[in-house]
C-alpha cells in the first residue's frame, strides 16, 4: 500500500502531528454529522478530496472520495481503534489510532481535538496559546497541540472553513 494514498490523509484532519504530552479526553457531548472539501500539502505534495464525517461522542466514520466518486476510503473508530477499509468494504487495516495513522501517513493526527476544532473552539483540559477573536468575540485562531488553526467564513456562530499548520504541513476544510 501506497504509504502517502491521498485518501487516508484524510483521517485526518482532518489536522497532523506527534503524540500529545498529555492524553486526549473524548468528547462525551460530540455528535455532529459534515461533508465538505479538503486540502492538504506537505513537503512537494498536494491533494483534495471531499468527506462526510459522523461523530457520536468519541465514536467517529469518515467517508473519503476524490473526482467522481472514485477511491472510495473509509475510517471508523474512536479514540483507541481505528478500521479502515476501501470502497469495496475489505478491512486494510485496524489497531490503536496512532500506529493506524503513522503506518498509512508517516504521522499521527489528535483525532480527539477534531470535534472540538472543527466548531472552532478549542480542546479543553490542553494548553492554550496565541488566541485572536473577532470583534464579534468568536475565536478565529489559536495554537494547540503545536497547530495553529484559522477559523473563517463563519455562519451561525461556526466557521466554514478551518486551516490547520503544523510543520511542513497545510490542511484546509470547508465545510
């Protein structure tokens, strides 16, 4: 298997990096269903997929497909085991979240932060640096988890689309 396959950089977030110093808490309150668009960079690669993502609490499935519904990837999971499987529904891959991701990424993505990052706000219990609001008083940034996310395009209260920096890499949502 293709160790950088555009679709499972999806999983994300989503958003990348090393291991957290302090553990992730899951969110009990998250439920919350998204589609959208996604962008990512690094080094001299780039790519773009769409996604349909449904969280309920620390539970999580995301559906990743580029042009014309082709490549059709699938993660699920919570935050200890994540499957994933192609568009054909044959299991690739299942284990702890984090040997998952580095195994088919190169790195491991806070997937426990998405929810809460996704809403732009940021993760409780996790230091907190570099916040900038709006003059309405919504955050429109912050740095976490050593990532610097932007939050913009905002329509009832929640941005629609988040950029996420961290290293070498640049994800974009839309949602």
């Amino acid at each position: 298997m293709n160790r950088f396959n555009p679709f499972f950089l999806m999983a994300f977030f989503v958003l990348a990096g090393c291991a957290t110093k302090a553990p992730l808490a899951p969110l009990e309150d998250a439920r919350f269903e998204i589609s959208g668009k996604l962008g990512v960079r690094w080094a001299d690669e780039r790519f773009s997929a769409r996604f349909r993502w449904r969280q309920e609490a620390s539970a999580y499935d995301i559906e990743l497909w580029g042009p014309l519904g082709q490549g059709r990837t699938f993660l699920a999971g919570d935050d200890r085991l994540m499957e994933v499987r192609n568009g054909g529904g044959e299991l690739l891959d299942v284990g702890p979240v984090r040997e998952v991701m580095l195994r088919h990424l190169g790195w491991y993505l806070p997937l426990a932060a998405m929810p809460r990052w996704i809403s732009g706000r940021p993760l409780a219990g996790q230091p907190l640096h570099a916040v900038e609001r709006a003059v309405e008083g919504h955050i429109t940034g912050f740095t976490q988890l050593d990532w610097r996310l932007q939050f913009d395009r905002f329509s009832d209260g929640r941005p629609r689309r988040i950029t996420a920096q961290r290293d070498e890499y640049w994800i974009r949502v839309v949602l």
